[in-house]
C-alpha cells in the first residue's frame, strides 16, 4: 500500500518516519504545508491538500485535532472525497466521539470509501519504534486489508468491532490517563509537603504492585519539573470534553473524568496548556 498521512504534528510525524524505514512509501499533508516540510528529508512526499494526497495513496491516516477538522480534510473544499478511488481506505487516529465517528464513517461510505477507526495507545517516541497499542473499529474485512500497514506502527492491535468502537475504548483509556496524572501529581506533592524526598516515593510507588507505566517512565521527570511535550495537556483537556460529551450521550456516570476536566480547564488558563499533559503537577504546585 502507499500510505498518506494528514496531520504531521507529534505522532503524526513519527508514524510517517515510522512507515518510511518500514519500507512503506509515504505522502504526507498538513493544513499548514511549513508543519510538513521537514518530513521531505526523509523521502516523503508533501501534498497540497487531502484530495491530492487521497488520488496517490491507497490508505490515509487522519491524525488531527477534532472531528470538525476531519470532517473539513475529508469533505471540504479540495477534501479526500474528491480525490477518491476504487479500495480507497481512511483510518482515523484522532482522538474523537464514537458518535461523531459513526456519522463520519456513514458519509464517507456514502462517497464509496472505507473507513476505519485506529486511535493508539503510545505516543511518538514508541510509534517510531513500532511499539504502540491501535483499538481498531470498522468492517473486519478492511481492517485485515490495512493490517500489514498497521502492523508496522504498532506491537498489538485490537479489533473491537463495527465503527466507533475503537474511538469509544480511546476515550474509556484516555480517562486512565487524565486521572493517573493528577493521582500522581498529588502523591509528589504530598511527599514534598511531608518533608519526603519525592524521587523516593516513586522508588517506593514502583516497588509495588500499583507501579505504572506513568510512575516509572514519567514520574522523575515530573519530579525534576521536565514537561516536555509527547501530549500537550491542552489536547488532554480536548480529549476530557469528548468523554464528557460521549458519556453524557450513552448515560455514563464519570464523575472524576468531570473534575479531571474542570482541572486541566484551570490548568490552560494558567498557562499550562502547551506543557506535556504531565504539566497539571506545576499547575497543582502553583
């Protein structure tokens, strides 16, 4: 398959570095062509607009911000539906409603192009090494057709079922994420205001059964104060408006993803927004 990728942000990008040294032959497009343009080094090609790319490639990753800008890149103006073709196949790693998911599955099958869902679990340093975790919604039949593909960018992948699915088991781990964060910035933050060496109680944390991933590959650099970004914390706070929004939607009660949210919400207006989602301890601190 010739693969085309919009949206060269964080994971973007590595996904598409990712597939070159794959052997996979890659195009690539951003909304702002100068966000791309590093990517050329790399033997990538940088198109003009979605239906230029889409006329090229036999499967398009969407990795941008929200369902409004996917709806934009695939039928807007110069969007994928006017660059279709016979097998033609999008596969969605934005991080959005399964709602909104299903309603933009339904208008591009009505155009004649398949679509699944595949948000990821890993972020930009583990989509480079191949290593990520994809939740996969859609026909089984494509999802099989587009398994070489994403078996290039990911350790494990799930098939969850029909559309939506993948974006509904997103949302549900992406609350894990939000809640962990701030469970653990109030654990350093208690330890310094005991008087307790903070690096010590993530070696205490993580000789126990209730270490994570977060714990030990996040937690001393969130003690030294390093929020550098592998997700900002304002695309975090996006993520908590779509849970709230679906759970609201399907009858879920998901209190702590609510205050999860009114916090990361305070965090931005502080100006924490463009830190790693990690950054909500400096907020906490301040």
């Amino acid at each position: 398959m010739i693969v085309g990728i919009i949206g060269t942000g964080l994971l973007g990008s590595a996904i598409a570095k990712r597939l070159v040294s794959s052997g996979y032959k890659v195009h690539a497009c951003n909304r702002t062509r100068k966000k791309a343009e590093s990517l050329k080094k790399l033997g990538i090609q940088v198109e003009d607009s979605p239906k230029a790319l889409a006329e090229k490639c036999d499967m398009i990753f969407t990795i941008v911000k929200d369902a409004p800008v996917i709806e934009k890149m695939a039928f807007g103006k110069n969007g994928i539906i006017y660059g279709r073709h016979d097998g033609l196949i999008v596969a969605d790693m934005s991080t959005i409603s399964p709602i909104s998911s299903k309603k933009i599955a339904k208008k591009l099958e009505a155009k004649k192009i398949s679509m699944i869902d595949t948000p990821v679990m890993g972020g930009p340093s583990l989509a480079e090494k191949g290593q990520m975790v994809l939740m996969v919604g859609g026909k089984k039949e494509t999802y099989l057709k587009c398994k070489p593909v994403l078996d290039a960018i990911s350790e494990k992948t799930f098939h969850l079922g029909k559309n939506g699915s993948g974006h509904a088991m997103k949302l549900a781990m992406n609350s894990q994420i939000a809640i962990l964060a701030l469970s653990l910035s109030e654990g350093i933050i208690l330890a310094k205001k005991s008087g307790l060496d903070p690096m010590t109680f993530l070696e205490v944390l993580n000789s126990t059964y209730f270490k994570t991933g977060m714990s030990v590959n996040k937690g001393p650099k969130m003690v030294s104060g390093n929020f550098e970004p592998s997700f900002f914390l304002k695309m975090m706070q996006k993520d908590l408006d779509e849970i709230d929004y679906t759970a609201k939607k399907f009858g879920a009660n998901m209190p702590m993803s609510r205050l999860a949210n009114k916090i990361y919400k305070k965090a931005i207006k502080n100006g924490f927004g463009d830190t790693d989602y990690t950054g909500v301890l400096a907020f906490l601190e301040k």
